[in-house]
C-alpha cells in the first residue's frame, strides 16, 4: 500500500479568477504584500501494491485522462511509502 | 519577495463526496487499486519580505481567517526563499 498526492496547477498565463478573488479578500482583510495568488488542487490517493515506478506510471495516466486538464494545468506526483 | 504553498485538505472522518465521485471514475476508466481519495485545495502566494517567521505568522492567520475552515480542514504551510 503506497500513499500519493497528486498537485494539479494553472499553468503560467492562465488567467484564475479565483485566486484573484482569494488575493482580493485578503488585501481587504488587511494583509498586505500578498500578491500572485493562485488556486489549484490536490488529490490524496491510497495505491495497492509496492511497486513505486508502476504507480507512478498509473499515476501519469490518471492525470492525463481524469485529474488534471492538460491543457491548461500542469500536475505534479508524489508518492509515500 | 517569498513564495508560500498552504495546502488544504479535509480532516479525518469528514465526508468527501467529491473524492468518492472521483475514486468512482478512476474505477471505471480502469485504473484498479485506487482507494481513499480525497480532495483538497492548494494556494500559490508570492509575499513581500523575507522574514519568514513573520510571513509564518501571516499565512497562519490567513489559513485561520480565511483559506481554510478549521471546523472540517486541517491546512499545511510551506514557504520557499
């Protein structure tokens, strides 16, 4: 049993609303220097099995067909134990 | 100028309908041995300074006031430069 965590991004030029918003709330409740806020998502799986190179592999394909939208986010793995 | 990341994710025990809705299409696109999926957020920050206690300090409250609900999210920070 291996732990996972997939990090799904904007990439850079995408524009995000709402990190913008986040950015927004923020300043008006008064933090300042806060700038570049950006929004993205993380996915915690639990694999079956040890084998780290094979999960990664499977990791890749569910990024590709399901958890990131390739064409405007970038997705990054990790994977634990 | 520093670069912060506060990953949010729901606590331990709260439901995620979201992560069981994505467990479920992982499943039926054939990925097998996938369990335990959970959603979370994650927030992309640019602060100014370089002080990084304090910019500890700011982001702990922005997580308290703001990015997270700690009645159901637990929120992780991580600061880089």
């Amino acid at each position: 049993m291996m732990k996972a965590r997939v990090t799904v991004t904007l990439k850079n030029g995408v524009l995000d609303p709402q990190g913008q918003a986040i950015e927004g709330s923020l300043k008006s409740l008064g933090f300042s220097g806060v700038g570049a806020v950006r929004q993205g998502k993380v996915f915690d799986l639990a694999l079956d099995g040890s084998d780290e190179a094979a999960a990664r592999t499977a990791l890749t394909n569910m990024c590709e067909k399901l958890l990131a939208n390739t064409v405007i986010e970038n997705y990054a793995i990790e994977i634990s134990n």
